[in-house]
C-alpha cells in the first residue's frame, strides 16, 4: 500500500499511508460489545507500533504509525462510521451546502477544549485548513485545498468554506481530518515547521490522551485527557511500543507482552495464524480500503500498449488463486479500482475475464504477438520505440520480455509476481520480479520508464478515481498525477468530471446521484483492463483478551474504522484485569 | 611513548577522514535524493530549497553545490562534532546516534563481558586440561559457534524460547523482544529482556575467546619458566593461575579490539530481530530509507571508536590463525623424507579424521546440489500455488515438503546451496587475484603502495563491514548476485591481501630469494616461480576460512533483502521469507535453510583447520 488517496491519491510515504488514519469515527461505546462486562477506569493499554515517528508535528508527519500516535492526540472534525457515511467528531452535525453546492458552512461543539482549558474554536478550523493549504508548509502529506476559494470564520463555532466550483469529494476528502491548535501551530512558519521544536515536543492535546514522553526509538507515553470532549478514556495511561520487527510483534502479542497489535497482518500469515491459535488474543479481520494492482506501461510501443495484449493477460491468469495462494487469505480478489468496502462498489457493473489459456492466446494474437522458438513472444513494430529499453527501431521486433517492478519487504506482492511470472509463460510472455526499495522505486515509474509495477493504493471514504484514471492526471506528461499507465480515455474523463462535480444537499442524496456515474467508469476502468486489479487488502488487528470495549466490524463490505481510526472508540475500550 | 600516541592519533584522524571521503562521494553519486517522491507534489520551490540547503545540497538561491563543495561543508560541520541532517528524521544525525547509542552500547558491552566472562575461563579450563573431555566439548562447541551467524541463532533462540519450551517451566519468562517497557528503570526486567539477542551475539565472540585463550594458554605452559616454576615446587595452581595466565591473557585484549566491530555487525541484524533500540537498527533502516547522512553517522563512528592500535590487530589476527587451533589431536605422522610437501600435506590432512568428514559432508553437499539439477531440471521453479505447505517428511516425492508456492523444498535448499558456493567461491577468487596481487607487490616492493595498502585495510578492518556492503549494494542499484560477488570481494580481500603481504616481506629476505636474484632472475620470475610457492600455504588456509565467512555473509545479505532477490532461491533470502512461520506449525521452512547453512559453514571451517594442520611445517 503505496499509495494514499488523500486529499488526492498521493504516494504513501514508506510502508503506510496517512489519509485513511484520518478517518476517526466519533461513534462511542458500544456497550453491547463489551461482553457484559462495565467498564472501568483504570490500567495501561500498551500497544505495539511498527516504526518510530520521525515528527510528532501533525502537518509534517505522513506515515500510518506517525497518524495512529496523533489520532490518540488531536480531535477529527468529521470521522467516518463503519458503513463509511460521514459522521460529525468535534463539528455539530454534517455541514449545510448551499444550492449552487459552492458553500459549505460546518458548525462546532461548544463544549470542545484543548488540554490547556482553552476552546476549541472556529480559529483553530481556520488555522488547520491555512496551514495545510499553504504552499510553503515543509510536508511530506499532499494537501489539496485547491478548490476552496475562502474560509470564513462566520461566529466562534461556526466555519463557512466557499469553494470554486461544486466539488463532491469535499465532504470526504477536505473536512474528514484532525484539527490542531490554532495557538501553537498558527504562530510557526510553514516553511520552517519541519525543524520546530514543537514538532518534536507538542505540549497541547484536544484528543482522549495526552503525551507525557516520547523515547525516541522505544515507545511513546500517553496519559488519558480528562477534558476530553466526548468523555475521559477509561484507560489511565496507554504505552505505544516501538517493535518494528513484523514478526517479534507478534510474539510479543501472543506473549502478553502488548495488549494491541494494530499491524498484524503485517507479520504475515504465520503471525496470524499463531495469533489466531493463542487462547489470550483476540483477532478481527476487516476489508480495508486499500488494493494492490498490478499496473503496466500501456504507452506506445511498450509491451502492454495493446488492450487484447492486457485481455490476454487477465485471461491466462486464475487470480481467485494466486490471490489465496499470495496473501493467505488477507486479500479479497478485486477486479475494479473501487473496493468492496465502498459504498460506491458495484459487483454487477464489472467487466471480469475468466480463466481461459485458449482465448488468452487468440488475444495475444490479435494484439499482434506470436511465440517465437525460445517459447517468447515477438511482434514487429512498425513504428520502433524510443522510450523503450532496448529501444526498438522502426521496422525492428520486440520481445515480450519486461520486468515486474515490486516492493522490497512485501512478501504478498512478491509471491504475486512470482506467480503472474510463472503464469503468463504459457502465453510467451517474459516477466522477472524485479524487488525495490520503497526509495528507488517510484522515479523511474514516474518518468514512464518501466514495464509493470505491483503497488498499493489506498482509498480515502470518497471513491473518487480522478489522479490515477484521468488524463489530466497522466505522468510523466503532465507534472503531477498519478495516472503512470499512459491510459487516457476521453469518455472515462468525462464520466470522471461528471461524478466530482455532482453535489446534492444532503450526503445521502450526492452519494445516490454519484453511485450510477461509478458504475459507468468501474465498467470501462475493469473492462479496459486499465490496470489488472490484484486484490482488496483484508487487515487484522489482535487485542489481548484482556481489552474489553472492543467493537468488532461486520465483516460484510466494511471497514472496520472502530479500532483503527476511532478514537473514540478506542476511548472506549478498558481493562478487564484493571491492569 | 607520547610521539608514538600523537602518532597514532593522527593517523587515526588521517583514516576517518579518508572514510568520510570515500563514503561521502559514494553517497552523493548514488541515486536516492532527500527528497524525491512519496513527497509532496504541491510544495513550493521555496520550501525545497530551505530543506536542501538545510542539508547542505544547495546554496540560499538553490544552486546545488558541486560534491566537492559538499563535501567541504561536511568537514567544516564534522570538525565541530555536527554529522548534518538525518533526510529522513527531521533530526541532527548526532542527536539520532546519542539517542540509540546508549541501548547498543549496553547490548554490546553486555555481549563482550559475557563473552570474556564465559569465553577466558572457557579457554583457561581447556588448556589445563588438554585432550580431556571438557577441552573437547569446548572445541566442538567453539567451533559450531564460529559457524552460526549471530542472526541464525537468534532465530533459533526464539524458536527454542518461543515454541519448543514456551509451555514447559523452563522457558523462564525471557521476553522475545526488545527493551524493557519505560526504558532502563527497572533492572531485573531489563536483565530479562536483554538474555536473548545477548546470548545471540555473545555465543560468536566466546566461541574465539575460548579457542583464543585456550592457544595462548597452551603456548605459555610450554615455556621453559613454567617448567622452571613447577621444578621448583609451585603447585600446579599457582604455576597455572599465577605465572602462565599473566602472560596468556595479554594478547586477548588486542583481540577485543577486533570483537567489537564484529559484534556491531551481529547487532545491525540482532537489533532487528529482538526490535532492540539500538544504533544498528538505525543503520539498518537508514539504508532501506537511503538515508545517507545517518549510514555515514554510524559508519564514522564504529570507526571511530574501533581505531585501535591497528598494528596490534594485525599481529593478533596472525597470532590468532596460527594459534586457535582446535583440541584434536595433531597427527603423529612420520612421513618419509623424500615425500613432496603437498604430498605430504594431502596425506595429512586425510588422516585428520574431522576434517575428512567434514570434506565428505561438504561434497555431498556440493555434489548433490551440481547433480540434482541435471536429474530434476528446474523443480526448484516448478509452482503447485494451489496446494502449497507439504509437510516434510510425508512423501518421497517432496521429501523436505514444499513451501508457500508449493516448490519442492529440498530442489530449492540445494539450488540455494549453489548460490552460496558460487558466490563463496567467486568471491574468495576476487580476494585472491586482489588481494593476492596487491599482497605480493606491497610485500615485495614496498614503498606507496605498501603504505596505501595497509591504510585501506585499517579503513576496511575498522568499519562495519556487513553496513558498507549493504550501503554498497543498495546504492549501486543492489540486489543482483554479481553486484553482491562483487562488492564483497572488493571490500573483503584486505586479509588476504595482509597476509600475502606479510609472507612476501619474509620470504624475500630469504636466502634462496637472493640467490635467484645473483642468478639474475628478473623481479617476476622470483616473485611468481620462487617466493609465491613457499608464500601459498597460510592464503590457502585463509582463503578456505574466507569461503564460509563469505557464505554466512551472504546469507545476512539475503536474509536483509540484498542479495539474489527470489523467486531464485538462496539461504538467506528462505530464512527472510519464512521467517514469519517461525513460531509456526511451518517453521521446517526456516529449520532448513538455517541448518543447511550452519552445516555447511561448520565443515568448511573444519576442512580449513584440517588444511592448516596439514601445511603447518611446524608439525613436519
């Protein structure tokens, strides 16, 4: 998981992503899911986080870890449930538009404060957005407030935002995230915030704990926050966990050593299933709302320029299986880019290619490719190609010989390419797993050079495919975007346009307005085959049996926000023990 | 005295200054730049700017300087102690090392003093008692334990603790991980936390002390003042414990000078394993995050604190091959006189019983993994993904079962066994044809290149060394086998290289050297026809040893994710894959490689004690 889908769809920094750790749902307890059990004060919740932070600034910081340490620290303007609706946190209600859908006015709590006794007031919504927006601010996260035109502090609890043109994501995209403290980030410059020594230190919390020390490398110390707004956690102090060895969290799950292990699953099926088999953890499994593709160069004269050539490809490949056999059950097969834990997932408008070598092959032969005697396919192109390695020269023939760009330490994607490798030899094609540094591996992608990559994305609440299917999105021809194929079709742009522009007065009335737009653009974006879709990630978390307040999600097409991004719920969990 | 130190000093000062510069240019020409993608699109020109000129890359305007202007900079900034800007921690490199250096330290310290501890008694016990039972526990026991890499038996020490006795009284309550929760406040929880990863990077160093001080002690006992001493009526405890140990514990305290950069290589993995805090889980994910100033923060400062007295550390690393050898008994072979040296050499190393087992063992191996290929074809390659997880065991066809991918797992360890002899073997012939050939001509011309040569080692021997190839690899755009044969030669011929040089010094004052010359040989024809035959027999036993150093580093290559990358197998890359089913119904999977590879490095390191049995003309 590479990618987030953020403000817009941006490039995860390392391992992990920042946009969905800014889902914080504000749904409380859930009392019939304590087990009978009343809760009580009391206790340390010591978790296990699986790397350092490298800020504790929330402006600088885009790593999943570094969001889940802030999520116990600042409050959400907006969250989302686990049915993904939108749900108001610190704002009092969902925001009212106005009917040429440009305004959005959102009111706050008037009980709100800051751990220093101060409120929590429209200036510090202000601040937040002109913070964030502002082109200077030193950040690794991809802010996008492009579209708003003015913010407008219209009373102390209420913020009106004008925007340039009806934009639906806004609700979802723009107004889900944390607000800080307009005192103390308002007065920093956004150019020099990086270096500040606040971002190291941060002294004022609005979220249910407080940080007493951060050990650099080793853990950090949260005390509970007893002017939380939506109430005091019932934990007296939490312990984060430095352990960044996938596998020694897990044991050290298994061994009572920590209470939660938020990244389970990235300690591999073997972690799981030990975690699973342990009488004192408890497991959830969840869809979440990130997938992993495998998305090829389909410009000019590369390999996969030609549709039967990636029909092919999605015919010779049994991908139920090879997603089974590469991620152990932790995937859920997925053909479009809108995952079944969004609302706007439609199984019925998919294009899906089943199994079928014979038709693999008539495919490969339409696009032109026949096996030479080494078992490889070959084609003559007419035209040559100069961005290609080798470069080919008109007239000259082309083997289909490429190399599957993938993530180093993802041991999923990398038995994926393994597979896929194998695979498509029966339809001379000639693909080697070629695994990267998360550091090196985007350049070359994004300047077009490259075959075939297997990455993440990750999807906000908002299933907005805009910055990896429009072409105005394409790189490396247009400066930014993350459109990377060379796939570019005026009729999915337009479609694309259409559903962001499309805004209803109430949330409920947009997304019934959006759903029959998406199914057009899943139908053209699967049948396309504008990138061969992998699978939807399944996550795991473990609790000890100990943690009781534990909300499990359904497990039916949602995310389970409860644990990962609620804070408030996780306000809500206790110690059975007291300890 | 005070002329030698200022000496020293400054010629410690001279090789932190080479290696920053040989570090810097290789980190500035590599690709990976503080701030490339993941980043933000939106950010101002401006921002940019303030960042790299923050981290010394470009001027106020946001002109770049050249890497000689950079690295000006550095120096300025090193002089006061400032290491510059982590890319990716928002951090002083300084205040990043201050903060780990403290929980490695008290890894390692805690690792060295057991391993004296343990390691000097070991030796002592040993040597008193030559031939007895305990002297040969002790030798196979430091002998296994030179041929498990620190990162194996922490896997195994977690599969012992973690699994086989988790539900028995024995498991002690050992933590599988990391630091004490708060810190350093409560010892006796920080003592229980640290049992684990210590023991595993301890067992290595008491390995070579014991065999170290056994040899040391050995060679006292046999001086004429012992025998004196004795004669005159001391007891055998004072003559052992009061005049011989004073002597034969002397040259350990060079040989911990050289521990402890081997120790720092043990923990960058150690560190990960056990998620101890420390500097080389730094390093380690400095590399993975290209995070060049902080991979040259630590590298400069193992150097610095192991710039010992670099002459010391070569006279012991001779003292300790020739000495360490292990309890077996030195063949009484008459050998008829008119039998040739190598001759005579075979027929000794044939009647040193452990080493011609370990021969056998190894050319099974060796055997098995050249034949099986030519009988099964790429079954290593061959997929059932549908029906992975045969267990071991179950059926002839998958004897050892198959893995995630359902291969054959028993094809892939042997397809792995040919990674690790090619590069093993490749690799010890770059050692030899460098280092031979650069050995051979300082030794024989002296003069620049002598010196140069003994400054680039002191550079090799006193940085961590399994670091600057990772940094290498990585940085040369990594993870291809040549680049890792490659890399590892030309870092690691130095001993070779030392050795080579030290032989040609001595032989070239030889009487029958100078009588070649009065015959008017040419310079070549005595370097290659006189001097490099009487030269071969200590590179032989140095390049056999070199053999399995280079396949257990190898495998932490490919265990870290820079070596071969899969779907090729090698032993390194199988523990990294699987070691996730450590504690798993599925742990054959690590089982395997990890014996394969102990198997293997254990026997080559016999066959090498054998070869030196066999050409010591000592025991002519």
């Amino acid at each position: 998981m590479d990618l987030a889908i953020g403000k817009t769809r941006w490039l995860r920094v390392g391992a992990l992503f920042g946009a969905i750790a800014m889902l914080v749902a504000a749904c409380g307890t859930n009392q019939a899911a304590n087990g009978g059990e009343t809760p009580k004060n009391g206790g340390t919740l010591i978790w296990a986080i699986d790397s350092d932070a490298t800020s504790l600034n929330p402006f600088v910081i885009s790593t999943l870890p570094e969001f889940r340490i802030m999520s116990f620290l600042l409050p959400n303007l907006y969250s989302v449930d686990k049915n993904l609706n939108v749900v108001p946190d610190l704002a009092d209600g969902l925001p009212s538009v106005s009917s040429d859908a440009t305004v959005w006015t959102v009111k706050l709590k008037k009980n709100a404060k800051w751990s220093d006794g101060t409120p929590i007031t429209a200036d510090d919504v202000i601040a937040t957005e002109k913070i964030q927006a502002d082109p200077n601010l030193d950040t690794d996260y991809g802010y996008d407030w492009s579209k708003v035109k003015t913010v407008e502090k219209v009373d102390a609890n209420t913020v009106k935002f004008t925007l340039s043109e009806p934009f639906a994501p806004f609700l979802a995209v723009n107004l889900v995230g944390y607000i800080a403290p307009a005192e103390v980030y308002g007065k920093i410059d956004p150019a020099k915030i990086r270096n500040d020594p606040v971002s190291k230190n941060p002294t004022v919390f609005g979220g249910p704990y407080k940080l007493d020390k951060w050990i650099p490398g080793q853990e950090f110390d949260f005390s509970a926050n007893p002017t939380y707004f939506n109430g005091r956690p019932h934990y007296d102090k939490a312990i984060a966990k430095v352990i960044t060895d996938a596998t020694a969290a897990a044991n050290a799950l298994i061994n009572n050593d920590v209470a939660w292990h938020p990244s389970l699953g990235e300690s591999g099926a073997g972690g799981i299933s030990k975690a699973k088999q342990s009488s004192n953890v408890v497991v959830h499994t969840y869809q979440d709302l990130s997938y992993i593709d495998f998305r090829m160069n389909e410009r000019k004269g590369h390999i996969f320029d030609k549709l039967e050539t990636r029909q092919a490809l999605s015919s010779v490949l049994d991908k139920a299986s090879i997603v089974q056999a590469a991620t152990q059950g932790a995937g859920a097969p997925l053909w479009g880019d809108i995952v079944p834990a969004s609302w706007a997932y439609n199984a019925n408008a998919i294009v899906k290619y089943p199994l079928d070598v014979n038709k693999a092959k008539q495919y490969m032969q339409q696009a032109g490719w026949t096996i030479g005697s080494d078992g490889i396919a070959v084609r003559t192109l007419a035209d040559g190609c100069s961005a290609c390695t080798p470069v080919i020269k008109p007239g000259g023939q082309q083997k289909f010989v490429g190399k599957i760009r993938v993530r180093a330490g993802k041991p999923d994607r990398l038995k994926a390419a393994e597979i896929i490798a194998d695979q498509v030899k029966q339809i001379g094609m000639s693909l080697t797993p070629d695994p990267t540094d998360f550091k090196v591996f985007y350049p070359p992608i994004m300047k077009g050079q490259f075959d075939v990559f297997i990455a993440g994305f990750s999807l906000n609440a908002d299933p907005d495919d805009w910055s990896t299917a429009s072409s105005a999105q394409l790189q490396p021809e247009h400066k930014q975007g993350q459109n990377w194929t060379g796939y570019s079709n005026p009729e999915l742009d337009k479609l694309i346009d259409q559903e962001r522009a499309t805004v209803k007065a109430t949330d409920a009335e947009t997304k019934a307005a959006r759903k029959p737009i998406f199914d057009k653009i899943e139908k053209i974006i699967s049948g396309d085959v504008q990138t061969y879709m992998l699978w939807a990630d399944v996550s795991s978390m473990g609790w000890s049996s100990n943690v009781g307040g534990v909300v499990a999600g359904n497990g039916d097409n949602t995310i389970y926000l409860d644990s990962e991004y609620n804070v408030s719920a996780r306000a809500g969990w206790f110690s059975k023990s007291g300890k | 005295m005070t002329f030698y130190l200022i000496r020293r000093v400054a010629i410690g000062i001279f090789l932190l200054f080479l290696m920053s510069a040989m570090f810097f240019t290789l980190t500035r020409v590599t690709p990976g730049a503080p701030i490339s993608v993941g980043e933000n699109p939106r950010i101002h020109q401006a921002t940019i700017t303030l960042r790299l000129h923050r981290l010394g890359l470009v001027d106020e305007q946001g002109n770049s300087y050249s890497i000689p202007q950079q690295y000006v900079l550095y120096l300025g900034a090193l002089v006061h102690g400032d290491l510059g800007d982590s890319y990716v921690n928002n951090e002083r490199v300084t205040t990043l090392l201050m903060q780990r250096l403290p929980n490695s330290i008290l890894l390692l310290g805690a690792a060295l003093l057991v391993a004296l501890a343990i390691g000097i008694p070991l030796g002592i016990f040993a040597a008193t008692r030559q031939y007895s039972k305990l002297d040969m526990t002790t030798s196979v026991v430091s002998y296994v334990g030179v041929s498990i890499p620190s990162f194996v038996l922490g896997l195994y020490l977690l599969l012992i603790f973690g699994v086989l006795l988790k539900q028995s009284p024995l498991h002690w309550g050992f933590p599988l991980f990391g630091m004490h929760t708060g810190g350093v406040d409560d010892p006796i929880d920080l003592l229980y936390h640290m049992v684990l990863p210590v023991t595993s990077l301890a067992i290595l160093q008491i390995a070579i002390f014991s065999r170290f001080m056994r040899a040391s002690m050995l060679e006292v006992l046999h001086q004429d003042y012992i025998r004196t001493a004795r004669a005159k009526g001391l007891s055998i405890e004072k003559v052992n414990y009061k005049h011989a140990l004073r002597n034969a514990i002397l040259p350990i305290i060079t040989l911990v000078a050289i521990a402890i950069p081997q120790i720092v290589n043990g923990a960058i993995i150690t560190e990960g394993i056990f998620s101890w805090p420390g500097t080389g889980q730094l390093a380690f994910q400095a590399v993975v995050d290209r995070d060049y100033p902080v991979i040259l923060g630590v590298v400069m400062l193992v150097a610095a604190g192991a710039t010992p007295d670099q002459l010391s550390i070569e006279t012991t690393i001779q003292q300790e091959r020739q000495l360490a050898k292990p309890g077996a008994k030195a063949d009484e072979l008459g050998g008829a006189p008119e039998l040739g040296f190598w001759r005579l050499a075979v027929m000794r190393f044939l009647h040193h019983r452990t080493a011609t087992g370990a021969l056998i063992i190894l050319g099974t191996i060796v055997l098995a993994a050249l034949v099986y290929p030519i009988v099964t074809g790429n079954l290593y390659a061959i997929q059932d993904y549908r029906h992975p997880y045969k267990p071991p065991f179950a059926s002839l066809q998958h004897l050892f079962g198959t893995d995630d991918l359902g291969r054959d797992e028993l094809a892939r360890l042997l397809r792995g066994a040919r990674v690790s002899i090619e590069v093993g073997v490749l690799a010890v012939v770059g050692y030899l044809i460098i280092g031979g050939t650069l050995g051979a001509l300082a030794g024989f011309y002296g003069g620049w290149l002598d010196n140069a040569l003994m400054r680039f080692t002191d550079i090799i021997i006193s940085a961590p060394f399994l670091l600057v190839v990772i940094a290498i690899t990585a940085a040369t755009g990594g993870v291809r086998l040549s680049t890792v044969i490659i890399v590892i030669a030309a870092t690691g011929w130095y001993e070779i290289g030392r050795l080579m040089r030290a032989q040609f010094l001595v032989l070239r004052e030889q009487e029958f050297v100078q009588a070649a010359r009065a015959l008017g040989a040419s310079n070549s024809r005595i370097i290659v026809r006189h001097i490099l035959p009487n030269a071969l027999a200590p590179i032989i036993v140095s390049a056999t040893l070199g053999v399995s150093g280079i396949i257990l580093l190898e495998a932490a290559l490919g265990f870290l994710g820079y070596s071969i990358p899969p779907p090729e197998p090698s032993w390194g890359n199988m523990l990294q894959e699987f070691e996730q089913y450590l504690l798993d119904d599925k742990a054959y999977l690590v089982i395997f490689p990890a014996t394969a590879l102990v198997i293997t490095a254990l026997c080559i390191n016999l066959i090498g004690d054998g070869i030196r049995d066999a050409l010591d003309p000592r025991q002519r």
